[in-house]
C-alpha cells in the first residue's frame, strides 16, 4: 500500500491485511507465517448468524454485551432476487458500521449449478462490495462432508468446484477471504452405507465407506485456495434438553481423544496448513418438549460458558485462548428452525434473543462483559475498527441545504494519525463521479490516532451547481498529513478503506428556511439600533415571535 492509507488499488497482493504496510509488518514479525485476510493477530472476534431481519434491526450491542464483529448470512448459488436483495442490505449495513459479512454460499441446486459463468459473476460483484469498503468472507458448500445437502459426500466434485470459485474470488478481489466448513467428524459418515458412493471416500482402501474412514481429508481443497478454516460445532444433546458434558466444546474440536481427525491439530496449529480457525455455527439446543429437564437457560449457559472461555483452564472448560490460539472467530447461530436430524414438527430455539421468560440474553451479556473485563482476548466490533482505517458515514446528512454552513458527522478509526477528507461528489449520465465540493485542500481535517468522533464543517456556497431536490453522493477517506491528492474520481473511482459512498439530496425546506432565517436576522440586527426603547422593544418582540413561528412551520 506503500504511504497511501487504506488505497486497495496500491495493495500488493489480495493476502496483506486491510492495514498499512508498516504496522502489517509489525504483525508478521510475531507469526511464522502471514496473517490470512481479515484474520486478527491476536484474540477471536464474535459474531452473529441470525435471519436478514434480525440482523438489520436488532440491537445486537446490548443483546450480546458487544457489538458483533460480524455478521453471517446465508444465499442461494448462484444468488437469486431476494438474495441479491439480502445481500446488498446487509453490506450497506456493515458498511456503514464498518462489520465484517459471512456470506454462507448454498448450491442447493446441486454442484453442476457451480458454473465458472456464476462464479465469475459472484466474484465480480465481491470486487464492487469490496470496493465501497466491504470486508467479506466467503464459506461456500458448508458441511460437505454431510449427506444432508445436495453437494455432500462427493469430493472431487466439490474440490473442483471450490477451487474454480476460490480463483475467481482470489483473481478478482484484494482481502475477501474464502473459508472451508466442514461438518464435526465425530460420527462420520453419520449413516450406514452398504457401498462405496464414490471412491476417494474409502481413505483407508478397505472397501468400505465407514466410521474408520478420514471425514476431513477427502474434501479439502488445498491450501492455496482456503483462507480460513471452520468447522459448525454443536450441542445436541442427543436431541434432549440437557446441559453440555464437560469440555464438550473443545472435544468436539479435537476429535474426542481418537473418535475423529483432530481438526484443530490438523488444519490450525501444525506447520503446514496453520490456517486461522473460525466457528461458523454454534449454539446449543433446546426443543420445547422434548425429554430432559434442564431449562433452556442452563443449557445455553452450560455452552457459552465452554465456547468463550477466556479465564483459565478448568475440569468443565479449556481456555480457548490458551488451549487454541488459532481459534478466530465464533459466530452464534441464533435461529429458531426445523432440524433435519430432530424427529417430529417442533423447532429446535437455537437462539440466544428469542422471547421467553428466561433472561437469556442478558446472561450472555453478563458473561461475555465478565470475561472481555478480565482479558482482551474475546473481540467485538470496536476491536475491528480500531485495527484498521475505518470511517463510519451511518450518520452523514440526508439532505443538506443549498446555502448556509453544514456539519457532516463522522466517527473515524485509525491507528495513525492521519489527513480526513470529505467530498460531495454528482454522478453523470455516463456514472462518471465528479467533484462538488467538501473539505478545502488547504485546510483538510486532522485526525490523531484513535478512534474520535468528528463534525466536519462544509459551507454550501463553495459547492458548485447544486441543484434543489438533485441526488449527491459522499465521500470520505484518510491520507497520511499532508499528503498529496489522489484522482479519485472518473468512471472507476477509487474509494479507500472505510469510505462508503451514500446518497443526499438537496433540501428545498432546508433553502427556504435559511433564507427566511436570514432575513429575520438581518431585521432584528437593525432593530437593536432604535434608538427609541420602547419601539426597539416593539420591533425585537414582532421579529422574535416570528422566528418561533418559523422554527416551528419547518421543526427547529
């Protein structure tokens, strides 16, 4: 990236970290090998997998203790409209707040559905998200070492079919980060099979597609095209309401001393693959009904206290930071759904923000609170942010007035200081971007290192052709002090890291109100030089009782 902060088109290569150059440096010097995209140097960073509405609108802060660094979505491939749609709302969304989105691919069509057409395609609209700022990861065909999808339990055709999308995602993006999601081993191949279906499932050559046989290996895809690894870890307690089994989570992941691959071992901490380790899926179930008479708070407690355990080892509970360092991120599956493997009608409440009457949630809080107060290990979105340039527009005007003086609020991250710019740009009929106006190149705004809240002023009289009810676009990025201007604008312009371009309109009432404001004001200016006291006072009361008249026919 060289002296250009946050400019991916300077980024070398689609594996450095969305830092600059010198504090990435600073990174790797702790680490054998180089970080993956979006992979924190140290700590696991939460996240939150739930439907599209609940991601968008709930207050996931206060639910979860801290505002999650992630948010996880699930898309058919190739995308259809209401995906298109999902998608597109909820990157603006993390955008704008600057949260990493999990995209889960699903070819529920079957593999033959993976064209290289529809990868291409899916690349290139990763290239446009990444290029309003976007950081996203990418799990296609999770758990396909399962039976239960329609591209499970065939690997060479899901290997091939990974790689062609891993390339084109590799080829056409600079951070977006591709993860390989197998299902937990334990049990595998989940079902009895009187035959071989295909034969790079029997890993053993004995024959036989069974228990003995590797549930790991087989579908790998090969360590240039996997970025991330992740398994989904459950409990399920045997589809029973009952509480987790001592250090259930950490044996899940490490195979149960034997019964399966040890993942973690295998993908994250050994010297060949050492990839970073994310836990896509997690939660534990409780099924209203069902036998067992543990509650459904114990069960989820009985869990979470496993699953971030920063506090030390114990009898019940390894500490991931101590025990699995390469564990980056956990991600709560906070659904309430049919189950395919739960016999019956009635659906399995995943979820830590359902309604009941349990305080669920505000335990979560309690806890996760509890353990980020004792150590920084567990990372929330403010840890994100702060490790890179970022620069939150959620709160920018939606309409600005046509004369007059504004304030553009921002909250800006960086871990240097740094020059903030802010434009307002007009796009043509060819969707060209051209400069209006904003921050003087003379006096651009300072911003120290840290995360600090800004209020940039703009005059409306230094921007050129405005034009009453018309569209405009904002534009905000960082550049080392006093560096000089890129050319930013043009068919293709280059937005840099944390900068969202987001619509404003000219506001008409907004004009109008200050033109009549001004006008009031000039008059009582000249009322205050009556000489006479008594039509002095006269004057001031007639002009105040129509500025109150005219701050409330436009909401002052």
């Amino acid at each position: 990236m060289g002296n250009n902060i946050g400019n991916l088109a300077d980024a070398p290569s689609w594996r450095r970290p969305t830092v600059l150059a010198a504090a990435a440096g600073l990174l790797f010097a702790a680490h054998a090998f180089a970080l993956s995209p979006l992979e924190p140097a140290t700590g696991c960073y939460l996240g939150i997998s739930a439907p599209t509405p609940d991601l968008l609108t709930v207050d996931w802060k206060t639910a979860l203790g801290l505002e999650p660094a992630t948010y996880a979505i699930f898309c058919e491939f190739p995308l259809n409209g209401g995906d298109e749609t999902d998608l597109d709302a909820l990157v603006k969304r993390n955008n704008l707040i600057g949260a990493i989105t999990l995209i889960t691919l699903e070819p529920s069509g079957g593999l033959d559905t993976v064209t290289q057409a529809a990868c291409d395609t899916f690349a290139a609209r990763c290239a446009l998200y990444e290029g309003t700022g976007a950081k996203l990861m990418i799990r296609f065909a999770h758990e396909m070492n399962g039976f239960w999808y329609s591209w499970g339990q065939n690997p060479a055709a899901y290997v091939a079919k990974y790689q062609m999308l891993a390339t084109a995602i590799h080829a056409a993006t600079k951070q977006t980060a591709m993860v390989w999601a197998p299902n937990n081993g334990l049990g595998y191949p989940y079902k009895s099979y009187a035959s071989v279906p295909f034969p790079e499932l029997d890993t053993n050559s004995d024959g036989q597609f069974n228990t003995l046989d590797d549930p790991y290996s087989p579908y790998y895809p090969g360590d240039a095209y996997v970025d991330w690894v992740g398994m989904s870890v459950y409990h399920w307690g045997g589809n029973q309401n009952v509480v987790p089994t001592d250090q259930e989570f950490t044996n899940l992941l490490t195979g149960y001393n034997g019964a399966a691959p040890n993942f973690y071992t295998r993908y994250c901490s050994d010297l060949v693959h050492h990839k970073p380790l994310i836990v896509p899926e997690s939660s534990a179930l409780y099924l209203a009904g069902a036998p067992g008479a543990d509650t459904n708070l114990a069960i989820k407690q009985g869990w979470w206290q496993q699953l971030f355990n920063t506090s030390g080892q114990t009898t019940s509970a390894l500490d991931i930071s101590l025990s699995f360092p390469m564990l980056k991120m956990i991600v709560w599956f906070d659904y309430k759904k049919l189950e395919s493997t739960v016999p019956g009608t009635t659906e399995v409440d995943w979820r830590l923000n359902g309604t009941g009457v349990e305080p669920i949630a505000t335990a979560f809080s309690q806890f996760i609170e509890t353990q980020r107060a004792a150590k920084a290990w567990l990372l929330g979105l403010s840890d994100f942010t702060a490790a890179s340039y970022f620069i939150n527009l959620a709160n920018v005007p939606a309409s600005i007035p046509a004369t007059g003086a504004f304030a553009v609020p921002l909250t800006v991250s960086s871990p240097t200081d740094a020059d903030l710019i802010v434009n307002i740009l007009e796009k043509d009929a060819l969707g060209n971007f051209n400069f209006v106006g904003g921050t003087p190149r003379a006096t651009p705004a300072f911003v120290a290192a840290g995360t600090q809240n800004h209020a940039i002023a703009i005059s409306a009289s230094a921007l050129t052709s405005l034009v009453i009810g018309g569209t405009y676009y904002w534009q905000a990025f960082l550049l080392p002090p006093g560096a000089a201007w890129p050319n930013i604008y043009g068919a293709t312009p280059q937005i840099k890291v944390g900068a969202v371009v987001a619509a404003t309109t000219v506001d008409a009432n907004a004009a109008a109100y200050a033109a009549k404001l001004k006008k009031i004001q000039k008059a009582m200016k000249k009322a205050k030089k009556i000489a006479d006291p008594v039509a002095r006072a006269r004057a001031l009361k007639k002009l105040k009782a129509q500025l109150k008249a005219l701050k409330k026919k436009y909401g002052k």
